[in-house]
C-alpha cells in the first residue's frame, strides 16, 4: 500500500483499525503464554521398574505388556484427572507385585505412597482387567511394576512445566477425556458371611471386602463357591476355595485372588471366616 493509500485508509477507518491490531497481537500473545499451561495441567500417569520374575522382560515381551495394559492406563488416569480436581497436588507411588496365569492377573500386593484410596481402588479395578494376548506364555509369572503419578507442577514464572524423569510407557496425550464411568456389569457377584471368629466382627469384615475386584471376575461361568478365608496376625489373608457349583477354574482363581488381595493391619488377625460368593446365572 502506497503511503497515500495507508493514509487514506486511517483517514477513513481512524484509531479503530490500529485498535483492533492491538487487540489481535495482545490476543496471540496470550495465547502463547498460556497455552503450555493448558496443555500440561493434567498431570501424568506412567508405568515404569517393570519386571518379570524379578527381571527386566525381553524387549518383545516389555512391548506386549506395554500394549496390553495401555487402555487400562487411559482408566487409571482418567480417574487421576478426576481426583486432580478436588486435590491438585496428589501424587506419589502406587507399587505393585501381581500374580500373572493363564495371561490374566490373579492376584495383587500393592504399596502405595498416594494416600488416595479412591484412587488406589480406581487403579486396582483398571489392573485386575489386563489381559495379555494368546500369544503370551500361558504360565505363571510374578510381575512387578511402579504406577507412577506426578502431578503439574508450576515454576516461579507461573508456566506448568512437564516432569523431567523418562517414563517406560509414554505419557498422556495433551487432552485428557474427561472421567468416564463405566456401567455397572449386569451380572454383579454377592458374598455372604457363613461364619466368622476371631479380631474382625462381621460386619467389619464384609465392609472389607473387595467388591470392585470381584467384579471383574464375572464371565459366563454362574454358582456358588464356598471359601475359607484366614487373617494371620500380620493381617495377610489367605483364601481356599471348597467344592460348591461354580466349577470354573479360571473364575474359581481369579475369586480367590481377589479375596487374597485385601489390605488388613495387623489389628485384623488373627480372624477365620467361611464365606459362600454367588455368581448369577
């Protein structure tokens, strides 16, 4: 534009066009300020220390887990993002040591720094779904690894900045999908408390159970398993499955498992108790 063009454009638009360009600019600008903010608040979720039988896995067996266990991870921070909202700083370490048959998890020890037991169920219920796939060994193997939780963090400037450590598994895209709640499956399993002795009363031990787990033992497999259930003073629980109609063994296995995998203080032991769960048909 020739200098008497620009003139006769301010002439005929005057301070509103270099108004609106100052507008537009301070737009951008904040933009760039804030979008590294935006995409970094959600925190991150990894899976890292990852070993099987107490070593690190071949390379094509680390890609197998990795793969498998992904959607359960899109879960575990799902719920992450959900608890971010009511406590901003919650993070730590969520351990965990599970009994891997038949490329399914039957049992799990865990140790968490979290402090967030809503969060630590969410977790649970998320890793009691992986499955390997058929062309896993079939046998049985202990696996470990670390579900690793850093929150955002903000430097003097105002700016989230991303967490410096690599993890194993990649971290979230930079949206995170709002929580979703899956539906509740339609055949839920039931226990009943036949008979109970020792530290724990019944009602104690019933509130204790871990339903979420057991949950994810329904199949097509239906009937009763009758099971003895002991606390040991150091509030280990140990489970034994009796003869009953359920006759399932994956189902019977993963059942037990999930009784096994309680969390009890020593204040729980020591306790015996028969138990009987229903799987509807």
């Amino acid at each position: 534009m020739t200098p008497r063009r620009r003139r006769s454009a301010q002439a005929q638009h005057g301070p509103g066009l270099r108004y609106d360009a100052a507008v537009r600019a301070t737009l951008l600008l904040l933009l760039l300020t804030f979008a590294p903010t935006l995409a970094l608040a959600q925190g991150t979720v990894t899976l890292e220390e990852l070993t099987v039988d107490g070593e690190p896995p071949p390379a094509a067996y680390r890609t197998m887990i990795s793969t498998a266990i992904a959607p359960h991870l899109d879960e575990i921070r799902a719920a992450y993002a959900g608890r971010l909202g009511e406590r901003p700083a919650l993070g730590g370490d969520y351990r965990l040591r599970l009994w891997v048959s038949a490329r399914e998890v039957i049992r799990i020890t865990p140790e968490s720094t979290l402090g967030d037991e809503s969060l630590e169920e969410a977790t649970r219920t998320a890793i009691y779904r992986f499955r390997l796939p058929p062309e896993a060994p079939g046998g049985g193997a202990w696996v470990r690894f670390v579900v690793r939780f850093v929150p955002p963090t903000t430097s003097p400037g105002g700016v989230a900045r991303a967490p410096s450590s690599g993890p194993i598994i990649a971290a979230p895209p930079p949206v995170v999908a709002p929580p979703v709640t899956p539906p509740a499956p339609a055949r839920v399993p039931t226990v009943r408390v036949d008979r109970i002795s020792g530290a724990l009363a019944e009602s104690a031990f019933a509130g204790a159970l871990p339903v979420p787990a057991l949950r994810t033992c329904v199949g097509t497999a239906s009937g009763e398993l009758p099971m003895r259930v002991t606390v040991d003073r150091r509030g280990r629980v140990a489970a034994r499955a009796g003869r009953g109609s359920l006759r399932d063994r994956a189902t019977i296995r993963c059942l037990v498992g999930a009784i096994e995998s309680l969390t009890l203080g020593p204040e729980a032991g020591p306790t015996r108790a028969r138990i009987t769960i229903t799987l509807p048909p």
